[in-house]
C-alpha cells in the first residue's frame, strides 16, 4: 500500500534529484550567481519556481522541504565550508538530508 506524500515531501525529494544532478552549478557565499550556478538552497528555490528573494530567510527557504531552521542554517554552512563544516557537494548535501528524513 503506498502511502500520500505531503508537498514538502515531494519537493523535497525533486530537490535531493536536483541536488544529484546539478551538482556542477554550485556555487559558495551566494543563493545564484551571475554565471547560472547557485547554493543548495538556491537550487531548492529553482525546484520550487521561486526566487530566493521571493523567499526571504533561510529558514523559510528549508522549510519548502521539510526542514527547520536548524537544518536549512546547516544546509548553508555546508554548502559554504563555514562554522563547524567543511565544504559538501551537492551530492553530499543530498546524502546528508536523507539522512535527516529516514
């Protein structure tokens, strides 16, 4: 029997896809660049339709999939190599969020 995913869920799902394919575009310190690459949580808002600035923090940005604040701050410290991390890719970053989710 399958069972209803909600719609952050889902998102964010699409996102750890997109997390796993578009890992070439990241970029640090930034939600988008001028050259089409962008954070983890830029990629987030592009799965969605959204702007980050359309968004506005962090934490409202995570939780299109699920996250809280904690996490979505987490999410940008790995993305950057900042606070307690060190730099993740993409990939890493997807690993990390299903691990949350499990």
């Amino acid at each position: 029997m399958s069972t209803t995913k909600t719609k952050e869920e889902l998102t964010r799902l699409a996102w750890i896809s997109a997390l796993r394919r578009e890992g070439h575009r990241k970029c640090l310190d930034f939600y988008e660049d001028y050259q089409g690459r962008v954070c983890a949580l830029g990629l987030l808002c592009e799965v969605v339709g959204k702007s980050p600035g359309e968004m506005g923090t962090v934490s409202h940005i995570g939780a299109l999939a699920g996250l809280d604040g904690h996490q979505a701050t987490a999410i940008t410290f790995m993305n950057d190599g900042r606070g307690p991390c060190r730099e993740y890719s993409f990939s890493e970053i997807a690993d990390e969020v299903e691990r949350w989710f499990e």
